[in-house]
C-alpha cells in the first residue's frame, strides 16, 4: 500500500496491520452478516419508516449486494482503489468497507480519528493506578501502546476487604489496533465483574473462557496471566497460554510457564494453577511479547533470556526501577526503530521491611 501522511490511516494502522487474506471462517462470517443485514433492510423498506428515505435504503441496500456480488467472484476485501487487500478488522467490523485505510476521504480521515481519540481515552481510563500497595506488596507496570489504542489488557484488583488477596492480570489480545483494544475493554469488564464473586481462580478462568468464546466471533483470542497476592508471600498463577512469568531472585531467575491454551479458542478449556513461593525481595515479572519481540536493526528479537537478564541484575530494586530498567533496555535494543507492538511490562515485588518507596 501507499503509504500515506494521513494521520488517521497512521493512528489506526498500529504497525503491522492483518493483511493476511480472508479466511474461510472469517468469509462464512461477513456473508452471514451481509445476508442478515440484507434482510433487516428489506424489513424497513417493505415497512417504509417515513423518517427514513426510501433512497437511503435503497442504496445501502445496494451496497450490500454489490458486497456479496463480491465475494462470489473473489473480488471481496481488495481496496477499489489501490487493489491491495482491506484491513481485515475492518472489514470484520463493516462489511461494507471498500476502501483500505490509505484511501479514505478526509471527511472519513478525520471521522476516524476523532474515533480513535475517544477509545484511546476510554481505554486509559480503564488503566489501574501504576504503584499499588498492599501488604508487602509493591507493583508497578508499564504500558506503552504501539498506536492510539492497545490490545494488550493490564489490571490490578485490590481486594474489598484490607487483609485478602491482591489480584493481578496481564494479557495480550490477538491482533492489533482498535478491534484487539475493544476485545481488551471486554476482558476488563469481564475480570472487573468476575473478580468479585468469589471463584477459584482456575473456575475464574474456565468461566472468563467461556463467556469470552461465546461473546467474540471465531478466531478471536487472548493470552492472559493472572493471580492473586497472598498476604504470606504465596502467589497463585494461572496462565492461559501466556509467555513464562518470571520471578527474580537472588540466586538467579525462575520460570512459571503456561499451563493451558488462550482464551476464547476452545469453550471448554480447563486451567491449572500453580502456586510459588516468593521469598522478601524477589519480584515476579509479567510481560507482553511486544517486549520480547521488540527487533533491533537486524530483525532480530529481543527475547526473553535477555529480558531475564536485564531483570536479575536489578534483584532487590523497587519495582518502578526494576521495570524502568528492563523497557530502557528494549527501547535501547531496538535503537529509535518503531515500535511495531503494544508493550506492557509488570512486576510484582515482595518488599523487604523498611525498604523506601518514594513513589508511592
Ligand atoms: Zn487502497
């Protein structure tokens, strides 16, 4: 595709836009939706809505048969007016669309990016405070979208009561831009709701699968690790296909790797929980893997071993430092290149007594 100055196209495009072709699932999807729509349609015009003019409908009308014309000759989803492929998120979210993100109007340009202004402000107010406390407890997180709006989902729950269980979660939606950040304000309504009915977290996490299956059209999913922060310095960690978390000690890093498959790709899944024990001073590290494939000039990905290296050699430093330190580093890495995807980094720290905290 061209590329183009138009703001709105840049801000939308977070980096690397699904240019894949359409898949059967996603193409069975758009015609169910355009046929549905075909027939709502004609339900207005046979009723004739005097409100509404017949020729409006009339032509929406057509532009919904012109769409399924498409996609019986294979001409569905290409740009009329660059021929490259439409982004597919937009497509899945209006059908109608015939324009890729390089070649709208600026009327639409502009619509687009008021849009997007409103659902990024929507979303960081979705954003827990970035220093928590609790008991021994420090956390601190980073979250550093690659556009306007992030797909990766961050929450800390403090519990109703002073002495229970901190809850955290960290996650990473498939895909980018504005349709992996409106899955991540559901993920965040759904854990909001269901951290307070008092499941286990392995029930917690089979019954947020569930409901998120059955709530998001096929081929939507989402990593996620979350747990809860006991006041004895016990954590339990569940983990939905996520990346490793890991915990910082003294003598060197330990690994807690995923024990079950992403949400929302199999309404049945189940989820074992692991319990570690942190020791005064260690910190627990989650991360998204806009940080570990974070690329230098080279191409070549950050990873998670250098990750892990950069975080132990701060064993024992407050968390705000300890994440400073590791997205300096990423940032340092990929050396002013664009960042091609949201980045979330947070730590969980066991504080030593009388350790200081100035920024909490
Ligand atoms: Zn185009």
């Amino acid at each position: 595709m061209p590329n183009s100055d138009g703001s709105a196209a840049r801000l939308a495009q977070s980096p690397e836009t699904d240019k894949r072709e359409m898949s059967d699932i996603d193409e069975t999807y758009i015609r169910e939706q355009l046929e549905k729509r075909r027939e709502e349609l004609k339900a207005v015009v046979s009723t004739s809505a005097p409100a509404i003019p017949a020729a409006y409908l009339l032509g929406l009308l057509s532009d919904v048969d012109s769409a399924l014309h498409r996609l019986e000759d294979g001409t569905y989803g290409i740009c009329t007016e660059c021929h490259d492929t439409v982004e597919k998120d937009r497509l899945l979210a209006d059908p109608l669309v015939q324009l890729c993100l390089d070649h709208l109007t600026n009327d639409e340009q502009r619509a687009l990016e008021r849009d997007l202004e409103l659902a990024a402000r929507v979303q960081r107010g979705l954003l827990p405070q970035t220093d928590i406390q609790h008991g021994d407890w420090r956390v601190h997180y980073q979250y550093k979208p690659a556009g306007m709006v992030s797909g990766d989902y961050c929450d800390l729950i403090p519990p109703a009561s002073g002495d229970g269980d901190l809850f955290f979660l960290l996650g990473d939606v498939a895909g980018k831009g504005v349709a992996a950040s409106l899955l991540m304000t559901h993920l965040h309504a759904m854990f909001r709701s269901l951290a307070g009915v008092g499941l286990t977290l392995d029930k917690l996490l089979e019954t947020a699968n569930s409901v998120f299956c059955r709530s998001t059209i096929a081929g939507q999913y989402a990593t996620l690790v979350c747990g809860r922060a006991r006041q004895d310095g016990e954590i339990e960690i569940g983990s939905a296909g996520h990346l490793a978390a890991l915990i910082i000690g003294r003598n060197g890093v330990r690994q807690v790797d995923s024990t079950g498959v992403p949400l929302g790709m199999f309404a049945t899944s189940r989820y074992t929980i692991q319990n570690v024990r942190m020791e005064l001073g260690e910190s627990l590290v989650l991360y998204t893997d806009g940080i570990s494939e974070a690329v230098n000039a080279s191409g070549v990905e950050y990873g998670a071993a250098r990750l892990s290296s950069v975080a132990s050699e701060r064993y024992g430093a407050v968390p705000r430092e300890l994440a400073a330190a590791c997205m300096k580093d990423v940032q340092a890495y990929s050396n002013g290149g664009k960042q091609r995807d949201d980045q979330t980094l947070m730590v969980i720290h066991r504080a030593k007594p009388g350790q200081i905290f100035l920024d909490n």
